[in-house]
C-alpha cells in the first residue's frame, strides 16, 4: 500500500485530508510519508514536518483515516 493508494481510497470519508490547501498548510508533500503495515489490514503513515511529526492509520477495510487506531478498530463492530 502506497501513500497515493490510501489517498485515493480515502477520498470518500476524508476529502480533505490530503488536499492540497491542506498539505501546503502544515508544509508537506505525498513524497514526505512512510506507510508501515500493521495488522488486520491497518497501515500507519507518518511524516516529519517543521513543527512535528504527523502520525495517523488507514483501515483498508473501512477506508477510513484517524490518529487513534483504536477508533478505526472500534468502527469495525
């Protein structure tokens, strides 16, 4: 799973999330994030930026994103 994929699966629930009003905003690009896959086809992505790191998680079952995994798992039930 690329950072694009999750983009493009995202799109529905979180229209904003990568838009590029957004990403200029907190000073990122596509290229800044990592994908690292979990478990129970969770993926987090994460990438520096001047004031921090974003760290967030993609439910490929749901297409949904949220910064608390346990929220993406409790939406499964």
């Amino acid at each position: 799973m690329t950072i694009y994929e999750i983009k493009r699966r995202s799109q529905e629930k979180k229209p904003y999330y990568f838009n590029r009003d957004t990403m200029k905003c907190f000073n990122q690009t596509l290229k800044d994030f990592k994908v690292y896959k979990l478990e129970n086809n969770i993926y987090q992505f994460r990438a520096n930026r001047p004031y921090g790191e974003t760290i967030a998680y993609f439910d490929a079952i749901t297409n949904d994103i949220n910064s608390d995994i346990n929220y993406l798992l409790k939406q499964r039930k």
